[in-house]
C-alpha cells in the first residue's frame, strides 16, 4: 500500500542537461541514498510544471516531487508493504 | 503498392507504468483503481493480474475475489496522459502520421519510410524494434507494448492483438487468409459486444460464416456498419491514417479545467464537461467554425460531419471520457475545423430548431455577458462552485 506522506524533503540533487537528478533526501532525521530512478513523469500545478520521481531507496521505493518554480522537494508518499 | 500500417499497443498500460514506478509491484497481479479501492473499479489489470481473470471495469470486490492476492494501486491519469505525451514523441520521430487512438494506442503510416514494405518484413520489423527499445530506454523497461504491422488499420490492430506482451506480428499476403480465418469475430475492431450477439442471433458464429454472407444481409441487419462487417471479414479496410494534430500550432478550441479535488462524482464530472464544451462551441461560432474532431485528455473521435453544437460535442466527450478513475482535469475540445458556410444551413428540422436555439443563446449571452444562460445540466458547477476552481460567475443560484 501506499502511505501519502506530502512532506517538505531536503534532497541532493544534480543538474544535467536541463534536468534535475535527486541522488540522496533527508526525511524525519535519516538520510536515504537513491539507488535507482525508475520512473519520471511531469504534472503541472497551475502553469508550473512539477517534476516526479519515482525512486528506489534504501530496498523500498519512494516517490519525491520537485517544484522548479519554487525550489522545492517534497517526499509524496512511500510504499509500506 | 499496398500501405504499411503500423498499431502500436501498450501492454496493460496503467498496470505497467504502475510496475515501472515502484519495483515491490513488478511480477505481482495489481489492479490500478480509483480511491478508495472498496466500491471502485478496476481500471487496468497487470499482466499476472489477467490470468486470474481480472479485466477492467470489473468492480474492485469481484476482482478480488478471482485473485484474493491482488494489489490495489490508486491510479493517477495526469501521469499516464503525460507519459502518452512522450511516447507519442518518439512515434513522432518515426512518422509524420501518427494517429492516435486512445490513450496507449496509436496508428503510424510508415509507407514513404525507406524500403518499407510488407512482403519483405525486415525494414518494418527493424522500426518496430527500434521504438520498442526506446521505449525501454526513455520510459523503462516495464513499460511495453504490442505492434502489429498490416496494409491497413483494421488488420494491423488484428495483428497487434495476436502476441501480448511485448509481440511484433506482421499480417501480409502470405498469412492474410490464415489470420483471418483464426480470428474470433470479436478480434476486430469494430464488432462489439452488442454487434458479435447480433451476429451470433444471425448464426454467424465465425469469419468463414460472415464471408458466406451477402453483403444486403448485412446491411439490412447493421444498416452504414453492414457494408464495414462485410468487409472485415475480407481485411479490407479504406479509412487512412489521419495524423492527429495534438500540437501547440493545431489549431483548436478547447477548454480544460483543474478540479480542487479529485472526483469521482460521474454527475459533477459531467456537468463540468458540458459547461466547457458549451463554452468552446460558444467561441467556435462566435469566430465562425464549425470542427469534426472532439477531444478530451485522453482520447478523440472524429465526426461525419462538422460541428459548433455543444450539447453535441459534449455526448462525444462524455463518451470518450474513462469515468473508471477518479477526475481531476477536465478537458474537452474540437479540431479538423472548417469556416462555417452560412448558405449551407442543415435542412433538418431537429437540426434547424437546435441551431435556432442556439443563436438565440448566443444573442442572450451575448447581451447579458457569459453564463446569463446556459443549459439547465451545467447548473451543479455553479451551485457547488467552491468545489472547482478556476469558474467564476456573477450569477447566484439558490
Ligand atoms: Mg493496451
């Protein structure tokens, strides 16, 4: 199942080629090495687009978002099995 | 020389994205649903989900019951329409004329590609494979599809139904009869539910029967669709591929609104949809077109005959509407525009009082500003007007 989280995230992220790469998120004190992207997709928020990914970490998967209007990372929700 | 026509079909679209996103589902059988999951739908089945016999639009209890194992995931169209969006790029770059047919399914015509033909199926396998791979490259792995390679739409989409997942099936001289004849008249797009009981009532069970029958029996059995039945049953099919106009310089008039919360209120969804197909027709008569092709977000048909009728272009688009998942967007437009010709006025008389009715809306809302009148059905998004963001009226409605 998955559990909504919509919580503000710090994320490591890289930039390459136009694009955003988050590689680590620190989330209720731990931190989270993201070991694979498995998917991306955009939604757009009003006219801004928001950038999703939906990554492995740590064994479990995790979907972050990120606001390129705002400079900002959230932690959408995880996966509890 | 014959077209070369290629169906592209992603397999078990939602459910694989699904399994592409998070690896705990990959393998497993999931259903992707509306929320909450109990007194919802199956919008998608995975792969391992269909050979329990999970099919969409079973509901979620039934689903569970042939699978007590099943893995319900919420699903979320704003993503599936988005990865749509790049997949139709990459069929893009392979084709000027892509058709798109619904969400995961899309015609090409690769005739003019270079040395494409049917007879030797080398050049067209060699497209096929390298929109598969990237596919797999640029969405993921998991996320595939079936092609079928044919001299028209209705044998190409045979063909791609013919190996799932991940097939690549050509249908050319040499296989035409035995494909045809190893088909269940249900294989074709085309015949239905409703039309395989008619025929079956007709005790045509199978396509040597439907080849037996005269083409005057069938038209006095389907009437327009006797003459498409007859010819299926031959693979004979004359309509081409029509490139789509999805982009930005396609000249539309189209309106889409951002619900302040998913929905999955058909009544809500509906009135939202009609309001704004009123409200492209509106703008369409008011510069003066008339349009043949009605979109949503998802999917699109084209009309026989033009149109500036909102009430009309709103019934295509609830139709084309997938009612299965909760709504967030709605959306509705026309394309294939032409200048409408004042001198040629319908000579219906139904036809007549609805343009007549329409004018005078027109002239009314025209006098008294947008929304003074409008169709009793759109009253919901008014009188529930918090509930959907981006409307705005002066009107008050108690
Ligand atoms: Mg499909």
């Amino acid at each position: 199942m998955y559990e909504e989280i919509k919580e503000f995230v710090e994320v490591a992220a890289v930039f390459v080629g136009g694009k955003a790469v988050p590689k680590a998120f620190f989330w209720r004190g731990r931190k989270y090495i993201v070991e694979k992207i498995n998917l991306e997709h955009q939604e757009r928020q009003g006219s801004d687009p928001l950038f999703y990914f939906s990554v492995t970490a740590a064994g479990n998967s995790y979907e972050l978002s990120f606001d390129s209007h705002n400079l900002v990372w959230k932690l959408e929700r995880i996966w509890t099995k | 020389m014959d077209e070369v026509v290629m169906h592209i079909d992603m397999n078990s679209y939602f459910a694989s994205v699904e399994q592409q996103a998070n690896p705990h589902l990959a393998g497993k059988p999931i259903a992707v649903s509306g929320r909450p999951y109990i007194h919802s739908v199956v919008a998608a089945a995975s792969i391992e989900a269909k050979k329990f016999g999970v099919r969409s639009g079973m509901s979620t209890w039934e689903a569970k019951k042939l699978c007590p194992g099943l893995i319900f995931v919420p699903g979320n169209p704003a993503k599936y329409i988005d990865l749509s969006g790049r997949l139709i790029k990459i069929f893009r770059d392979f084709s000027p004329t892509v058709e798109i047919f619904s969400i995961d399914e899309a015609f090409l015509d690769i005739t003019s590609l270079d040395g494409c033909t049917l007879s030797d199926r080398v050049q067209p396998f060699r497209i096929a494979g390298e929109i598969k791979q990237r596919i797999k490259d640029e969405l993921g792995e998991k996320i595939t599809c079936s092609i079928g390679i044919a001299k028209n739409k209705l044998l190409a989409k045979l063909a791609s139904e013919k190996k799932k997942p991940d097939g690549l099936t050509i249908i050319n001289e040499n296989n035409l009869d035995a494909m045809l004849l190893s088909s269940k008249l249900d294989d074709f797009c085309g015949i239905g539910r409703q039309t395989l009981a008619h025929l079956q009532a007709m005790g045509i069970y199978t396509v040597a029967q439907l080849r037996q029958v005269p083409l005057e029996c069938l038209t006095a059995a389907f009437g327009r669709h006797g003459r498409d039945i007859f010819n299926m049953a031959f693979g004979i099919d004359n309509a081409p591929v029509v490139a789509s106009d999805t982009g930005p310089e396609a000249k539309s008039f189209s309106h889409t609104l951002t619900l302040e919360r998913e929905t999955s209120d058909r009544k809500q969804v509906e009135a939202v949809l009609l309001y704004l197909a009123e409200k492209a027709a509106r703008r369409m008569r008011q510069e003066g077109f008339c349009g043949r092709t009605i979109h949503t977000l998802t999917a699109q048909r084209s009309l026989p005959q033009a149109t500036s009728n909102g009430l009309e272009i709103y019934k295509v688009g609830r139709q084309l509407m997938n009612f299965d998942l909760p709504v967030r967007v709605v959306g509705i437009g026309v394309s294939n525009l032409v200048k409408k010709d004042r001198t040629s006025g319908s000579w219906l008389p139904e036809v007549q009082k609805e343009e007549k009715i329409i004018t005078s809306l027109d002239f009314v809302n025209d006098r008294f500003g947008e929304n003074a009148v409008f169709r009793a059905a759109t009253l919901p998004v008014f009188s529930r007007d918090r509930r959907v963001a981006g409307i705005r009226t002066k009107m008050r409605f108690n």
